[in-house]
C-alpha cells in the first residue's frame, strides 16, 4: 500500500555520539530524518528535523509519536538514546530503574505503536535498537545493564511479530566507543587507555564503528536479518573489561 506522507526515519539520542553518526550517514541517502533528542544538534541540514523531548516524559513522548505519526511515514526506527546512571548494588536508587526503564524501554515501545501501523501498511520496516556490550556484566550497572538487556529479548519477540510484514528488529550490542556520554563518565585520558588495553583489539571504538553497522542494517536489501544481536566491541564480548 503506497502513502501520500512523506517517508522519514527517526532516530532517538540523534544529537551526539552514535546518534548524530547514524544521522549523518541516513542524510547522505537522502533522507528525511527526525531526531528526538533533549540535546541540540552538532550539525543543520535541510532535511534534518530536530525535536527536543524529553524521552523519559510518557505523555511527551506519545504526543510527539502521534505528530510524527500523522505527518511522515516512518520506515526507519533506531533507539539510540541512553544513559548510564551507575551504581554498585547497595548505592542503587529505584529511581534510576524506573528512569532507565522509560528511556531504554518504554519510550520505544510509545514511538514504535505510533510508527508500526505505517511500516505494516508499507511491508516494509527496519529498526535497530541500541544495547550495550553490559549486558554480559559490569560492575556498577545493575540499573543499566539490567534495561540494556531487556531491549535484547523486546528485539527478539519484536523481530516474531513483525516478520511477516516485512519488518526487521535487530540490535547492536556496542563495547567502549569514545561518545560524550563516554568521556563524561571517564574524561581521565590515562583511564581510557587503561580500558582500550582490555579490549582485544587495543583500542576503544568509535561512533562510526557503530554507525556503518546501523547503517548495513537499516539498508531496505538487508530484508533476510532480523531477531540478531550484534556485538560491536574490539572483542570485549569476548572477555572481561574493566571500566
């Protein structure tokens, strides 16, 4: 079934780190791209649609699923926005969980009950949510770990609904890439390369390490993966680090 609406991909954490790479490289086909972000944008382009939400908002969050809904056809989705919140077990504050909980998970479930009905009309959909090498453990992730790991079984019982229409759910699992969100935890270079030792690679990775993969997955001739996680790591699934 063909749609008047414009087609656009939406991408959530868009504004920086594996986000804004993952805009950048869909801007280049020619696409129309929505970020959700709380965040202003490192770039401008004319077909680069900024909208600040707060994704841990509910309400926010589906007014906006609903508006996006109604105006572009959405055939691309990537979750890309997180946070870390960490935490040994006995310091863990319920409040992180449920923060986490919402950004990692809820909101995605929001924007995706807005976007599916469109991908199911098209037969066509690619999404790819954004994990975290955590989830094999880390110490003082519990919170994150714990929500990073959920999105895996959501990709798995999203990618069985969704086969038959076409659909592909699939996620990227990545180790230490150097983002914002990295340095801020970790802003001591002499820690970094510390890390960088204990991934087998001997290097940490970067947002295009990531990107490229988002990208092969987004591609519509990609149609025959799906279900997948995929560790972009240097190896660091492989094996103990230490952060």
């Amino acid at each position: 079934m063909t749609s008047n609406k414009k087609t656009a991909a939406v991408i959530t954490g868009g504004s920086l780190g594996i986000g804004a790479d993952i805009c950048e490289r869909l801007l280049k086909d020619g696409m129309h791209v929505i970020n959700l972000s709380n965040q202003p944008p490192k770039i401008t382009h004319p077909q680069l649609e900024t909208i600040d939400l707060d994704l841990t908002n509910r309400a926010a969050t589906e007014k906006t699923a609903k508006e996006i809904a109604e105006k572009y056809q959405v055939l691309k989705f990537v979750h890309c926005a997180g946070a870390v919140r960490p935490a040994r077990l006995e310091d863990v504050k319920m409040e992180d969980l449920d923060y986490l909980t919402q950004l990692h998970l809820g909101c995605a479930i929001t924007l995706m009950q807005c976007f599916l009905p469109a991908m199911r009309a098209a037969q066509s959909g690619r999404i790819v949510l954004i994990s975290s090498r955590a989830v094999l453990g880390l110490e003082t992730r519990t919170v994150y770990a714990g929500t990073k790991a959920a999105m895996l079984g959501m990709t798995r019982t999203w990618a069985l609904e969704f086969a038959r229409d076409g659909i592909t759910v699939n996620a990227i699992a990545p180790g230490p890439i150097v983002t914002e969100l990295f340095q801020q935890h970790i802003p001591d270079a002499e820690k970094q390369a510390a890390i960088a030792k204990t991934v087998p690679v001997q290097r940490l990775g970067k947002p295009g390490d990531i990107g490229r993969a988002v990208h092969f997955l987004l591609a519509e001739e990609n149609s025959f993966i799906t279900g997948q996680t995929w560790y972009i790591c240097g190896g660091a699934s492989l094996a103990s680090i230490s952060m």
